[in-house]
C-alpha cells in the first residue's frame, strides 16, 4: 500500500467516524486486543479487508503514542500464522505518516474450499466470524454449514421428498417434459418408459421402501402443490409506501400490497411478476415516431432476478423454513433468497457472460425444460446468463445498474428506481473540478449512492478490465475515490473530499463546489458557497432543524439538513450524550427519533 492511499483510508475512517465492512481500525496501544482474532476471522470469511493498528476509534483515529509498531507487527504475524486455522496469510507492513506510524495489514479473503477461518482456541462453530456493519459477528451454524456445503456439490435437490408419491406431480406438466426432452434428446429418452425417462432425469428416486418418490428438484420443477410439503418454499411480495418498512407517509397504510406465492417454480414466476407488475406505475416517452411505455423496472430483468432466486437458493433443510422475499419501496426494489453466492464466483464476478456456479443442478437442468405458464418458453437457460441479462435490460432502459449483495446466508439484488446520472447527479459531479470520462461518471454516481465499485463494474458498464482499472486509478489520483483491497480484491468508494459536494445549487448561485449543507442551512447562519462548513455549523444547523416541539428521525434529520448520513450519525451521539437532544428509543431501534428535552 502506498502511503498517499493510506491517508486516505485515514481521511475516510475519521470522516466517517466509525469503521467500515472491509476497514476496521484499533489502538493496539498496549499490544494486541483479543478481538483482532475475530477481526482476521471475519474479514477471511467475507471479502477481505484492511486492519489499521495505532489508530484510536474513541479518540477520533488519532494517532496512538506511544506505539510499538514493530512487536506488534510481530505479534500480529504470529496470530495470523499459529491463532486461526486456516492460517491468515496476511500481507503486513509498518507505515508512517504524519511522523506517526501504523501497522497495516491487508487479509485477502478465503478461498470458498477452505472456509471457514476460525479462532483455535474456540473451536470452529464459536471460533467462526464474519463482518457485519462496522464490526464481527460469530457465524451461525446454518452459516458454517453454508460454507461447509461451498466445498463440494450440495445434494439437496437430489434428496426425495419424504411423504409424497409420484401421483403428487401435475400430469400434463410431466407430460410436457417428456416430450421435450425425448424431442430435443432421442439417443437419450426417446426409447424409455415414462418412469425410467423420471428416474434418468432426476424427477424420481428410488426410497427405503419398493415405491419412487418425487425428487426435491422434481417437486419443485412439476409439483402439483409443493407446499404441501413445503409451506415456505414459495416467494412473498410486499409493497411499502415509504423507503423502509417502518416509513410510511401520514395516514399511509403499513403496506400497500402483501401477498404469497404458491405451487411450483414455474407458476411462482409468472405470478410474481404479474404482481410487481400491478404495483409498477408506467410511464411515456416519445422516441422517433412513436411512443414507448415503460415500468419503473425493467421487466425482463425482474424476471431473471425471481427465476435466479428460486433456482440458486439454499434448499438444505436448514432454511425450509425461509421463502424468498420480493419487497417493493418507494425508491427500490430488493429480491433475496436463502443462501449466498456457491462456489467459486464472487461479487466481482457478477455481470460476466458465462459465469456461473450451480448450487441445484438437477433443478437447473429440469428448468431448462419447464415451460412458464401458458407460453413455450422454458424457465431459465442455464447457460450464466441471468446476472448479464439483468445488467444489459438495466442499461438499455436507462435505469441505474442492480446492485448485488451476497453474504453467506443470504444473496440480495436491489433494483434502484431512477436513472443513474439524474440531473442532481450530473449537476454534482460537474461541480467536483476534473474533466471525467462517461464511465468515471457512472462510477462515481454508483458511490455516491453508497455503492462499492469494482473492476467488474465498469466492464458491466462496457469497458475492458485494463480501461476499468485506469479509469478507477484516475479517480482516486484526483482524490475523489479510495481503493481499499489489493488486486481482484480491490473496491473503490468515495472519498473524503467529495462527500458533502451539493448536488443541486441553492437559488442564485450558478456553479462551483457547493457544500451539501449549503442548501438546507437557515439563512441567517450565512455558511457561505464554496467553502466546507465547520462542524459548529452543522451542530447549529441540527438544532435548528429540532425547533421546540419537533420530534424527527435520522433520515428525516438528514433530508432537511443535508448533513452527511456518517457525520449526522457522530453529531447526534455527541448531542445525546451531551444531553442538548434527547433519542425516544434505543440506538438501534427502527422507532428511534430525537428532539429537544
């Protein structure tokens, strides 16, 4: 690591004030804490990440003095090669800034076949960690088995469905893929029985007892009603009014729409997307001699993200009791399902034509040959050609690109409802000095939105990987992004400079680098343009925002104020501390708001 990105990881951390997923920070003042262990733990277990010791977290990240950088360099490399099992393999060195110096380790992430990274002494299932937030938690047994099944090729597909009988499928669903398969496959089905065809394909194994039983895959793929067996295996569709589940406009109802989808894959598919579609507003533009409609989201990748979350979920008997989730917001729109990524594709990986690791290959293969209702077409593809899709359907309609989250228990995909580069967009990165190219635009409007961009996001968006790489390096040799991670493990986020740049100027005043805070301060505060406002500034702005009698929560706090999320969230713990405001509810509860005492 080089010392300039150093200190912006710095910046960043003080910034912030709070340590970050793939950055965490102690003092190591009076040698290393116990909870480094479960740091290393976490960061191998999840995408890796960079340690910073000598910096106080209770103090701001000042720099700790005295600091013995070299035994604890020492010290940390013993931990990493004799603590945990497998060994860290840590990349650490001492650095110096500012006369002050830092040990510096980078914990690249573990390969899945070796997951997970566990503290000796507590054992695997207690010894076990991963990020969450800014801080590490113990994995959860279900999580450790994830990890455990990552090794090899999960067998849950293939397990017969205890109970049922192959009078339990729909016979003219059955009939239908015999007939595709013994048209498409004649060497191999066209000279079988029906049963032999069932059994060969997968849809029936043999039990204990002389009869078949429908297979998990079969069930799912050509089941009658699965949930008769599977109450949860299904998906669910919520619609909320506001941008959380716990916003809601005045007099709003708690949800909009809430409903459930049963029976199997095919019909959960069609009937999901003919509710998202209901709640979808549409709208007109005029593009040559015509006009053209559009939903909020595009449709056709919608459908990948529902088809990708029935078919690549965990389906271990651990989270039989977990459906997948369509959840509906104001300003988004999430899909998530049990399990996360499988094998060995990572985050990074997502969008590339042709990648694609299979949790359920027996469902899979079935899809492939399942019809939607009332069409001739097949159910997927399987051919990795979900994620592209959902990224080639998002850029030709304009909108901002999916997000994809993946944790071990857990695979999310976010589809933002708005254009990537809005005018505000436009209008704040103008304002942020250098000349930038398109895709340095979009990386940035994707970190402004509090997005991680990788090298695999811009090819998304159309580049190369050796042009991704130099577009990236640009941004932050322009000081308005920060690499943290080495390699394939590097992630871009915004920097410290460009957080508080307003994206739309106040009345009056044309351009230049305009503070967020500019736009939202009372006017007898008289911050000024152009210049960043001091934190006395923004303490005044707070308290103006909670006039006597005002109760408002965080988000509220920070749409009138336009403080930044992360220095809202410092103010207002020095603020109740101080006792100057007082907070209705616990630290982390959804109810939490804050007003004058």
């Amino acid at each position: 690591m080089e010392e300039p990105e150093l200190r912006t990881l710095v910046t960043l951390l003080r910034h912030r004030a709070t340590d970050l997923p793939d950055l965490e920070a102690k003092a190591a003042a009076g040698g290393l804490p116990k909870s480094v262990r479960e740091t290393l733990s976490a960061f191998s277990n999840d995408r890796g990440g960079v340690l910073l010791l000598g910096l106080d977290e209770r103090a701001d990240f000042a720099f700790v003095t005295p600091f013995d950088a070299p035994k604890i360099r020492n010290d940390l490399a013993s931990i990493c090669s004799t603590d945990l099992e497998p060994p860290v393999r840590a990349t650490i060195e001492i650095m110096d800034i500012d006369g002050h110096q830092l040990v510096v380790a980078e914990v690249p992430e573990l390969s899945p076949n070796i997951k997970p990274c566990y503290v000796k002494a507590r054992g695997e299932y207690a010894g076990s960690f991963t990020r969450s937030g800014d801080g590490d938690r113990r994995l959860t047994d279900f999580e450790i088995h994830l990890l455990h099944t990552n090794r090899g090729q999960p067998q849950d597909d293939r397990a017969p469905v205890p109970g049922a009988t192959p009078a339990d499928l729909d016979p003219d669903a059955v009939s239908a893929l015999l007939r595709r398969v013994r048209a498409r496959q004649p060497r191999a089905f066209r000279d079988l029985d029906d049963e032999t065809a069932l059994r060969r394909l997968n849809v029936l194994t043999p039990t204990q007892s002389p009869t078949l039983a429908p297979t998990l895959a079969g069930m799912l793929a050509l089941g009658s009603y699965p949930q008769q067996f599977y109450p949860q295996l299904n998906a669910t569709f919520v619609v909320y009014p506001g941008r959380s589940a716990d916003e809601a406009p005045l007099g709003a109802p708690r949800f909009l729409d809430n409903r459930g989808f049963d029976g199997p894959i095919p019909v959960i598919v069609d009937d999901a997307l003919t509710a998202v579609m209901r709640n979808m507003s549409i709208s007109a533009r005029i593009e040559g001699a015509g006009r053209i409609d559009s939903y909020d989201y595009p449709v056709e990748a919608l459908r990948e993200a529902v088809v990708n979350a029935l078919a690549h979920r965990d389906y271990s008997p651990y989270s039989h009791g977990t459906a997948v989730q369509i959840v509906m917001y104001a300003d988004r729109l999430t899909i998530s399902s049990p399990g996360g990524l499988y094998g060995t594709v990572n985050e990074a990986d997502l969008g590339s034509e042709g990648v694609s690791s299979t949790r359920n290959p027996v469902l899979m293969r079935l899809l492939q040959d399942v019809v939607l209702p009332g069409t001739d077409r097949t159910v997927c593809e399987n051919r990795g050609s979900g994620i592209p899709t959902m990224v080639r359907e998002t850029r030709r309609a304009g909108s901002a690109l999916p997000e994809f989250r993946t944790r071990i228990n857990r695979f999310t995909v976010t589809f933002p409802k708005h254009a990537l580069l809005d005018d505000e967009t436009l209008h704040w990165i103008q304002g942020l000095g250098p000349a930038l190219t398109p895709a340095q635009q979009m990386a940035l409007a994707l970190m402004k939105r509090g997005r991680s961009v990788t090298n695999q996001t811009l090819r998304n968006l159309g580049l190369d990987a050796r042009h991704a790489t130099t577009e990236l390096g640009q941004l932050v040799q322009y000081g308005l992004a920060v690499r943290i991670g080495e390699r394939r493990h590097s992630r871009y986020r915004l920097a410290e400079p460009a957080m508080d740049e307003v994206p739309t100027p106040p009345t009056g005043i044309s351009s230049g680098r305009l503070p967020r805070l500019a736009t939202a301060a009372p006017a007898a505060l008289s911050l000024g343009a152009g210049t960043d406002p001091p934190t006395e500034n923004r303490r005044k702005v707070l308290l103006a925002a909670l006039s006597p009698g005002v109760e408002m929560s965080r988000r509220e706090l920070q749409d009138v104020t336009g403080i930044a999320q992360a220095t809202l969230g410092r103010l207002l713990a020095e603020l109740v501390a101080e006792g100057v405001i007082v907070a209705t509810a616990p630290s982390r509860s959804p109810h939490r708001r804050y007003r004058r005492p």
